[in-house]
C-alpha cells in the first residue's frame, strides 16, 4: 500500500470506528511489549520481545481488540473467516493486552479487512479465553525460539566470515580500490553513489566485496544485489561463490519472478485451489529448515523444496530471504509497486545496502513500473467471459468499452478525441500525432467508471468463487486495479494520458515520463544505494534519472578511468557517411564497402550493429547481391530468438582464428550489451548510426518535458538514451587487459562536438577519410599486410540474382543471407 493509499485508508477507518463506537471508549495504536519467558532460566537461556502496534481496542465489556488489513483484490479471495495468519497476529497481542490486565478473562477480537480500491469492509469476530490466549503466545515464542536460536548464533558466525574473508583474486585492478572505499562510505553513511567504472574493471567484485565487509561490521542488514537481467544474476551468485574460496560463509539467496517459479499456473494463484497455498504456514517451518543446510539457495534447490514439503516456492523464497545476508534480484523487487518487498523497503525497515548494476537500465525500467495500460483486447476477452453471466457488471464492462470505442472511432476520423468523453478537456489540451492521443490531464470520467466496475466485480466474484471463466475477468481487474492505484497515488506533473491505436486495437496509458523522485523515495536518506555501470555518462542525464532533483544533497559520484592499455583499443570514426533515415539508401552501399574494407585486414569475429531491423534486412540483401571480396561467416539477429537461438549465435563466437565471422546485430538489442566475449573471441565492433531511438509521439512528449525542466528536452529523450546504447555495444570490445580490437564508428555526427564531448576519455578517436585510409590505420594496428582496398571494392559487380555466397555454414546460428 503506498503513502497515500495509507493515509486514506488510516481515515476511513477512524470513521468506521467513530461511526460504530463512542468516542471515550476506543483506543487506538497501543505500542505493546512483552518478554517471553519473563525470567530466562537455564533451560531457556534466551528470550525474546515481543512486540507490536494494537490498531485498535474498544473498552466495552467484554473488551474487544480490532487488527486492521488492506488488500487489493475482491472478497472472495480472503480466506473464509479470515486469515489463519491474522488471527494468530491478534491472538499474540491479545495475550500481551491480557497480560497488563489479570483481572479480565475473555476478550473480543476482530479482524477488518477492507479494500484498497472499493473501501468496503469485512469483518469477522471471534471470542478468546485467557488461558488460550496464553497458551497459544508461549507455544508460539517456544517454537519460534527454537528455530531463532539456530538462526541468530548462525548469523552472528556468518557475519564473523565476512571479516575474515578475503579479495578472492590475486591482483587489484586499478580503480577497484577506490570503487569499494566508495562503497564502504556509502553503506556507512547510508548515502547514495553512483559510479562509472570501465567495462572489464571487475565491477560486480568491486561492489560485493566492500558490502560484505559493510554486512560483517553490521552497517546494513541486508545486501541487495539487484540487476536488469538474469545474466548478470549469475554473475553475481559466481562472485559470491568466489568469495566462499575465500571462507564467507553469509547466505545468498536467488530470487527468480513468481511466475518462473509456479508449480500450478493453471490455478491463477488462487490460494483456496492451489495445493502448495493450502496450509502453507503448517509446512513452512519445515521447509524452512531443509532450505537453512544450504549457503547459495537458488531457483533449483527452493523448487525442490517446495516439491516436497507441498509450500508455494515464491512465498518460501520470500520468507527465507529474511535469513539469509545477501540477496540477489530483479530491479523490480526493490522500486516497482506492485511487487516491491514491503518486509525490507516499508515504512518500518531495517536498513538495506542496495548495489544496483547496470545501473543505465533503470531509467526506462523504472518509468515502465510506475506506468499503467489498458487494452481494449483484454476488456473484450472479459466480456466474452462474462456474457450473461451478470448484467450489472457486464453493463460496466460495456460502458468502459463504450468509452474506448467512442476515443478510438475520433481518432480513426482525425479527431482529437479525448475532449469528447472528458467533459473537463479542451482540444488545446491534447497533443494529436498518427493514431496517437495524448494529453496532461488524467481521464477523470473514465476512472469514473473504472470505479463503478471494480465494484460490481467485487459482488460478482465474491459471489460466483468456482466460475470456471474466472481468468479474463481477474486479468482485466486487475489490470484495472493498478491503473486506478497509479491515478489515485503517483498521477502527477510527471505523467501524461495516452492513447494508441494498433491492428484495430486501442490502448490507453497513464504513462511516467519521469520516475526518478518515486524511485529516490524508495531509499534516500533510509537505505544505502551504490548505482554502477560501464555507461553513466553523461553522469548528470543518470542522476537525474536516479537520484531526481536535490542540489542539497547530492549523490557522490566516481569516475573510474580504463585501466587497460590505451594502444589496446583503436576508436575510428567515418564522418563521410550519413545513416540518417533519408539518406540510408544513397550511403548503404558505401557503408557495405566500409564494413568490408574494416575485416578484410584480420581472420576473426567481428560484431555489426545496425540501427533496425530494416536496415539489417536491406544490408543482407545487399550481401547477397554481390560477390564480398572475403571469405567469410555470416549470421544476422532476428526479430523473435528463442533462448536456445541466442545462445547458439553467441557460440559462435567460440570458434576463432581459422574463418572470419560477421554477426549483424540491432542495435540496443539483445546483444548490445550483458554478453561477454574476452580475448579471440571478438576482434572489432563497426557501429553504424549513432543509436537514436525512433521518433514516436511518446518520445517527443518525453523531450517537450524535460525541455521544460531542464532545457535539454533533446537530449534526454534521443541524443544521451541513443550514446548509451553505442557506448554498449563498443564495450563489447575490451573486456581484460590482453584484450585488443577496434571500434569503428560510422555516421558524420560522430564529428559533432555533441557527440564528441560524450566520448569516454579512453576513447582516442582517428578520423577516417577513405577505404584506404581505413585499411592503412587497421594496417597499423594490427601489424599485418593490408588487403587492397580496390581488390574488396571491385568484389561487388552489378547484383547477380544467383548470387550464393556469404550464406553461413551449416551448423551456425542465423538462416543465411
């Protein structure tokens, strides 16, 4: 629940109680602590304290004690009665609350539940007697503090290894030791730095070393390791595993989406249908215990587990992530709203330590967790479900699609659209592109009903819990639900209303052009925060988009230099050629040429980035066309790859030395950044264009904003998200120090001092003039014979139709030019 929704909900139910009770009678928010057993004895040579906040209490006779829980969902997913969970948490304070009062025997309790989007309740009430009361709080410290005591000595030897544990390689790269003195100051000041360290330095190491060390002086409760993608995940469990050669004994746990790890998806985590929901606290302990013996806890051994004491897996990864020191996630478990670990970044939390790799993805990641969409596909999928089933909802659900159909029908005709279902626009408020709406303002009467449905589906569901067609009505719910959350408590100067249409489809998004204050709100001036990638640069475009605006207190940032030998990379840029969009067709052949000329010099694996698809395919066409004057591999990204596909086009690269390989990629795809080909592997990367994303409506919004806030709009929305992405594909290139190979860089932007003042000081750029130019540097560079330049040239006569070479070989990942 957010701030907001908190707020709110805190209001309500004062007035519940207000409107049920006299005013003299209540209490509310009672601080409750008691020591368990209240004198340690030799038989129990620990305690524990016990405590906790009471919502509310009602001095009537008998007294009736109130916990109060929100959700998000409808009624008929609450556990009938309530929750086994929930009783228990009010049975412990009602023992604590009798505990100060020996002369009453019995007392009322009372669960309320109520919504966090219809703000209705359900309350349920059961009477406990004193010594059940009793009884239960001291079964429940005893087992409790059998299996603590395991856990708390457990930890303390842990955090022990941390100190003692050491670097677990034979050399400091330079720059390392100043990255982890960084770190060490940001996890004892509990501040935040973001730091720019060459690809190759050792970062992921970098990072976890001092965090340990940070863990072990107990700076911080918690190491997270959060990371984009599941790669760099692996990364990070091998450094730690490094690290245990080294005698750190600290748990680390993997944490994999809910989804990947579902053991009954048809159910549709339905708890009262799902076999490893059903009884879940009863089996946990156990589970708990067999998951405790291992020190690196990932996806096989918690599926295993789960397997056979029948528990939910996400659920027991989350509840052993609490015992374990380091835990190793996607971004989204820390920043984004609808599955952040309130148990770690809530209100109440310990301190965490949050090492964010990668740190140059979370910009366009944390704008798309605070965004929400509506489709009209999914609402008519729901309408097809629900179809007579009930008219009160299926009239809601019609009124929406009513809403849709009119702002689709307006756009379609040219329109604009939004002023003729939102009373309180005007047509100077809307921004109109191509099947494209937009305006500052949320969409009010569209809420309006949005509203209206979610509660017609809270009777409908509660009332129909074994509907088999269940499925497409809960997605669109919540759907629903999460596009009302973000209107109601994040809709702000930040966000625009958008719609689309597509395929005779429309889609509407509250969309985030600016998610850096809800992302700071997670951890400044509460966690430490360590942001780090090869690529932060410009730094001030990543704190912005981290960090948000507080010249106050600025994060500290760390510029680390290349520690590798500058002869080792050679930059070379080709201003005579223009890839911009209406020129692509008059320079593709002369860039072709430049490609050839570039690996002609050298047997080995070289990467090709393109700016699109299109592009890709027009080029392949043109190999096909014409003889190259090379002998050569070829593969070319597709569109759609299969895991098993990736892996087989980066394979390739394992081979080297013997037949030169030419991959074609996109760039800012799935192989511009996260792969690692060291030594031989790859000998040069050619960059053609500079790496813009497409000019959509979306991104001119994008850059009309930020050239309000910070006159760059440009900037912001092309020129620096478009770098980033050539600065990650180049880094491909240098990996170790032994590493050498080139980048060449082809477009004339690349001679504009816009460009040039973003190039990273390791860059050295050549200028190239010519193909002979080209040939002479590579020449140069290599050591070796040059190939004629006019020899490559003259290997493309006019394009013969039964052209067959520069296919790749059997066997190799790509289907062939």
């Amino acid at each position: 629940v957010s701030a907001a929704d908190g707020q709110r909900l805190h209001r309500l139910f004062t007035d519940h109680l207000s409107d049920r009770f006299s005013p003299d009678l209540i209490e509310t928010e009672t601080t409750l602590n008691l020591l368990w057993p209240s004198a340690p004895s030799s038989g129990q040579p620990v305690g524990l304290i016990v405590s906790g906040r009471l919502d509310a209490l009602v001095n009537s006779d008998p007294p009736l004690l109130i916990e109060v829980k929100s959700y998000s969902g409808t009624p008929d997913q609450l556990t009938d009665g309530g929750d086994p969970v929930h009783w228990a948490q009010a049975s412990l304070y009602a023992w604590q609350w009798l505990s100060l009062h020996p002369d009453i025997q019995r007392i009322q309790v009372m669960l309320s539940y109520i919504s966090v989007e219809t703000e209705q309740w359900t309350e349920w009430v059961q009477t406990a007697e004193r010594s059940r009361c009793e009884t239960f709080f001291s079964e429940t410290c005893r087992r409790y503090l059998s299996f603590a005591t395991t856990m708390i000595f457990g930890r303390g030897e842990r955090l022990e290894s941390g100190l003692s544990c050491r670097f677990p390689y034979h050399t400091l790269r330079e720059g390392q030791k100043a990255f982890m003195r960084e770190v060490i100051g940001a996890a004892r000041e509990k501040s935040t730095l973001l730091v720019q360290a060459p690809t190759g330095i050792g970062k992921t190491m970098a990072a976890l070393y001092p965090a340990v060390k940070a863990l072990a002086h107990q700076m911080t409760d918690h190491v997270f390791y959060l990371t984009a993608m599941t790669s760099t995940r692996l990364i990070a469990a091998q450094a730690v595993e490094d690290l245990r050669r080294t005698g750190l004994r600290m748990k680390a746990l993997i944490l994999y989406s809910k989804e990947s790890m579902c053991l009954s998806p048809d159910i549709y985590c339905d708890q009262r249908q799902c076999p490893y929901a059903t009884a879940y606290f009863d089996h946990l302990p156990a589970a708990l215990h067999q998951l405790f013996v291992y020190e690196t806890i990932d996806q096989e051994a918690i599926l295993a587990c789960a397997r056979q004491h029948h528990v939910c897996p996400f659920e027991l990864a989350l509840d052993m992530s609490v015992y374990c020191e380091i835990i190793i996630c996607d971004y989204n478990y820390a920043f984004d709203p609808r599955v952040k670990l309130e148990r770690f970044f809530g209100v109440d939390a310990a301190s965490q330590l949050l090492l964010v790799d990668e740190a140059h993805n979370l910009g366009d990641r944390s704008r798309s967790m605070f965004s929400a969409e509506l489709e009209s596909q999914v609402l008519e999928t729901a309408i097809q479900a629900l179809k007579g089933r009930c008219q009160p909802l299926e009239q809601a659900l019609l009124r929406i699609q009513a809403y849709l159909h009119a702002l689709h029908q307006a756009i379609d005709l040219n329109q604009p659209g939004f002023n003729q279902i939102e009373p309180r626009i005007r047509e100077n408020d809307i921004m109109s592109a191509d099947q494209f709406r937009g305006m500052r303002p949320k969409p009010d009467s569209l809420i309006r009903l949005l509203g209206q449905m979610v509660y017609q589906s809270h009777e409908f569901l509660s009332e129909q819990p074994e509907w088999p067609l269940r499925k497409p009505l809960l997605d669109w719910y919540f759907r629903v639900l999460f596009f009302l959350r973000i209107a109601e408590s994040y809709y702000d100067d930040t966000y625009v209303t958008t719609a689309a249409v597509s395929d005779d489809q429309i889609r509407l998004e509250l969309m985030c052009l600016d998610a850096a204050e809800k992302l700071a709100a997670t951890y400044r001036m509460r966690h430490a925060a360590v942001f780090f990638s090869a690529t932060l640069n410009p730094m001030h475009y990543y704190q912005t988009l981290l960090y948000g605006y507080h010249p106050e207190i600025p994060p500290e940032t760390l510029m680390i230099p290349s520690p590798f030998p500058a002869d080792n990379l050679l930059v070379l840029t080709c201003g005579t050629l223009s890839t911009r969009y209406r020129q692509r067709s008059e320079t593709i052949e002369g860039i072709r040429d430049m490609i050839v000329t570039a690996v002609s010099g050298r047997t080995g694996n070289y990467l090709i980035y393109l700016p699109s698809f299109a592009y890709l395919s027009q080029m392949r066409h043109l190999l096909r066309a014409a003889r190259p004057g090379i002998e050569a591999d070829y593969m070319f990204q597709q569109r759609e790859m299969s895991d098993a596909l990736r892996q087989k086009f980066l394979t390739r690269f394992n081979t080297f030395g013997q037949r030169t390989l030419l991959a074609f990629a996109v760039i800012g795809g799935q192989f511009s950044e996260g792969i690692d080909l060291m030594g031989e592997k790859l000998s040069g990367v050619i960059i053609v264009g500079v790496g813009l994303p497409q000019i959509a409506p979306e991104r001119e919004i994008m850059r009309q904003y930020y050239d309000q806030l910070t006159r760059q709009g440009y900037a912001h929305a092309y020129l620096y998200p478009g770098f980033n992405r050539v600065q990650q594909a180049a880094g491909r290139v240098i990996r170790s120090e032994t590493d050498r190979g080139f980048v060449l860089l082809i477009d004339d932007r690349y001679d504009q001092e816009s460009y040039r003042q973003l190039f990273p000081f390791e860059w050295q750029p050549h200028p190239v003039l010519d193909q002979d130019d080209l040939a002479l540097q590579l020449q140069a560079f290599w050591g070796e014979d040059p190939v004629s330049t006019d020899a490559a040239a003259s290997a493309y006569p006019a394009a013969r139709s039964d052209s067959a070479v520069g296919r790749p070989r059997a066997g190799h990942a790509g289907s062939g030019c």
